[in-house]
C-alpha cells in the first residue's frame, strides 16, 4: 500500500486529493495546523478514513515530525495562504507561508528521506502580467501580487532541490480551479454562493470588484488527478494544467444570473475597495505538455462547472433555511 501525505488536508484541493488517492488505495495522511474552531467541513465524509497529523508549514520541526509519523513515498505540498487579495495586507505572513514554507517541507524531507516524490501547488498567477499568450512551461514569470512572488520563490526552490540532490520534485502550475468546495471570498463561489442567496431573497445586491478580467478556470476534481499523474512518471517535471479556455468576470456573471432566471444588471454593484493594487488582467493556459506526456485532460466545461456550484449552494442554503 502506498503512502502519501497532504498539507493543506482541509483545503478545496486537499480534499479532493485525499478522495482521489484513496480511491487508488493509498494509505493517506494530513498536515492540520491548529485551529481554534474546526474546520473539518471539507473531508468530514472521509475523517474515518485519512490520519490527521498535527503540524504547520512554518515550524520544521513539526514537518519533519509528520515524515518520521507517516514515512510517505509522496508528499503533496498544497498548504498555504491561498487568497491573492489578502497578500497584500499579509505580504510578511504570506511570504513566510506561501514561499518560504515550501523549503520547510523540502529541507524536512531532505534531512529525513530524501526519496520522497514532492509535489509543489504552483500557480498561473506567477504569469501575471503574462509575457506570453497563452502561457505554457517555459513563459517566463511576472508576478504581480506578494502571493505570486511567493509562488515563484516556491516554484524555484522546488526545482532548485531537485538539481541540486537529484531529488522527485514537481511544479504543477495550476490555473485557477474551482468547486462546491472552493472558499466563498474566492470569485466564482462568491458568485455561485451570492445568486444562490439572491435567488432565495437572503441578499439583494452582489458587490464585485474588476469585471473584466480574465481567467482559465477548471474543475479541482480534475485538476487534483494531474497532480498524482505527475508523480508517476519516470522523470520529475514541471506541467502547466489548464483548460486552454479563458472566461471574463462578466461572462461567469451572465452565466450564473441566467441559470437563475436572473438579469445580472439588477443585482451587481462595482465596489473599488474590491480593485487590486495591481491585477492579473488575462490568464490562458496551454496544457498540452500534460495532454501528451501524462494523458491528462480536463472533463468538465466552464458553464456546467458553474451550474454545478449553484446548485450545490442552492442545497446547502435551503438545508439551512
Ligand atoms: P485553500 O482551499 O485555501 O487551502 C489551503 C490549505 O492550506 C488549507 O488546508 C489551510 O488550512 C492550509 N494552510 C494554510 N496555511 C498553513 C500553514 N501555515 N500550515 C499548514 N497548513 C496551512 O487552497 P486550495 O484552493 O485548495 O489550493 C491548494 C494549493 O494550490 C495552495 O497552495 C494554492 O496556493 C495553490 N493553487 C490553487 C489554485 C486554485 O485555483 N485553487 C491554483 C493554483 C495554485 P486551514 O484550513 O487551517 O486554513
Ligand atoms: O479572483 C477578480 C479578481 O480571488 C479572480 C487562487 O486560487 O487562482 C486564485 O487566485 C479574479 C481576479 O482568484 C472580485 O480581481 C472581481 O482578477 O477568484 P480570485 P485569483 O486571484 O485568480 C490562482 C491560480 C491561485 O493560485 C490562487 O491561490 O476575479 N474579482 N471581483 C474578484 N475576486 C474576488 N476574490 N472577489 C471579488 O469580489
């Protein structure tokens, strides 16, 4: 039976991940920090199954701790402060978090065992204000917020260990991935979750920030596989997963009112405290390096990914209710 350990367990992508490899048959353990209320609500279904191993990506002791606990052969490293919008308010914290926190990972599995296959959650917006359309393993990075600075200090310490010990580290550079279990300040649930509420007279207005701008937006369940895929190849490597599609903030507004029977002109207010200091105006990924080298393809459409995440939040308000 193989083994794998997560950080960010209680995550969109960690809880996925964890169904997804447990359905391989893997044994699998979490990384939780600590928190003071709990925050269970994405892997509840699954607690019985999984191992919780308390620790938190800033303190090594606790990493290297949770590698001598559940000796993995993978280490997914999904954990960190994932909003872009908060970076700025938390640059020092999201710097320690989202960038320094992978060579706390990667020196704990180094001084513990080294031949661990590593998995990085890389990001699109290390693109940023994008050097090249659409944005494949070898563009260039222009970050544009603290977080995707951070990012790309992760990005480059995980291939740095991987030339510099020879060790199984991959960069995956995900675009943006969505779900029923995406956090609700992230823009396609706040939508979801905001017209769902419209819809049932709980809210009258949405208030968004930039309309205009664009992103590659997939399904997480899809995504999470191209992680595995990444490490069981002969060969660690870098792969860009994406849809190869790009949607505005408008075009996921119209679609989400229209599913409701909705007009989106009624209900949408544009608020400036919601513009970004400096955006990411357009993201397109070119996924074909996955497409041929791990088989890897997207299933699920930009429109029934949204339809699908209304619904699930139309069920949960009314169980509320
Ligand atoms: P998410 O829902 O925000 O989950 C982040 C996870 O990290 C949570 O489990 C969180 O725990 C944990 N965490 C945060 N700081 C930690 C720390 N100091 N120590 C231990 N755990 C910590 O993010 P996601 O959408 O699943 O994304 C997973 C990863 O992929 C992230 O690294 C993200 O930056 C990256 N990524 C995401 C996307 C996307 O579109 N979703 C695209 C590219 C890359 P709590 O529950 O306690 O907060
Ligand atoms: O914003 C615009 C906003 O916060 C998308 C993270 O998972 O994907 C995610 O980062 C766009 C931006 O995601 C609102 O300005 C307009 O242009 O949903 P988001 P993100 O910043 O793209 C990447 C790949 C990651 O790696 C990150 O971890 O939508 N937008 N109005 C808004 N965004 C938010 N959140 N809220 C608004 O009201």
């Amino acid at each position: 039976m193989k083994k794998a350990l997560i950080t960010g367990i209680t995550g969109q992508d960690g809880s996925y991940l964890a169904e997804f490899l447990l359905s391989k048959g893997y044994q699998v353990y979490g990384l939780k920090r600590r928190t003071a209320t709990p925050n269970f609500e994405n892997i509840q279904h699954i607690l019985d199954k999984i191992e919780i191993i308390s620790g938190d990506l800033l303190d090594l002791s606790s990493l290297i701790e949770a590698i001598r606990a559940s000796d993995p052969d993978e280490v997914y490293n999904l954990a960190a402060q994932s909003f872009v919008a908060d970076s700025w308010p938390q640059a020092i914290y999201t710097g320690y978090a989202t960038g320094l926190g992978v060579t706390n990972i990667l020196e704990a599995i180094r001084l513990t065992k080294p031949d661990i296959r590593f998995y990085q959650a890389s990001s699109s917006e290390m693109f940023g204000k994008v050097l090249e359309i659409p944005q494949k393993e070898t563009t260039p990075f222009y970050p544009r917020s603290p977080y995707a600075v951070s990012k790309v200090c992760g990005h480059w310490i995980t291939v740095n260990y991987r030339e510099s010990y020879g060790m199984y580290t991959c960069s995956g550079i995900l675009f943006n991935h969505e779900s029923p279990r995406r956090g609700l300040e992230f823009v396609t649930r706040k939508v979801t979750n905001g017209v769902a509420k419209i819809k049932l007279g709980l809210q009258k207005e949405l208030r968004l920030g930039n309309l205009d701008a664009k992103r590659d937006w997939g399904y997480a369940g899809d995504y999470v596989k191209a992680m595995w895929l990444m490490l069981q190849q002969e060969n660690p490597e870098d792969y860009v997963i994406a849809t190869g599609e790009t949607h505005s903030v408008r075009e996921l507004v119209e679609i989400a009112f229209d599913y409701v029977g909705l007009d989106w002109n009624k209900y949408i207010v544009q608020d400036p405290n919601l513009m970004r200091p400096a955006e990411v105006d357009l993201l397109l990924g070119d996924p074909k390096k996955a497409m041929d080298k791990l088989g890897w393809k997207p299933e699920i459409t930009f429109e029934n990914l949204i339809k699908t995440m209304i619904d699930s939040d139309m069920q949960k308000l009314k169980a509320k209710k």
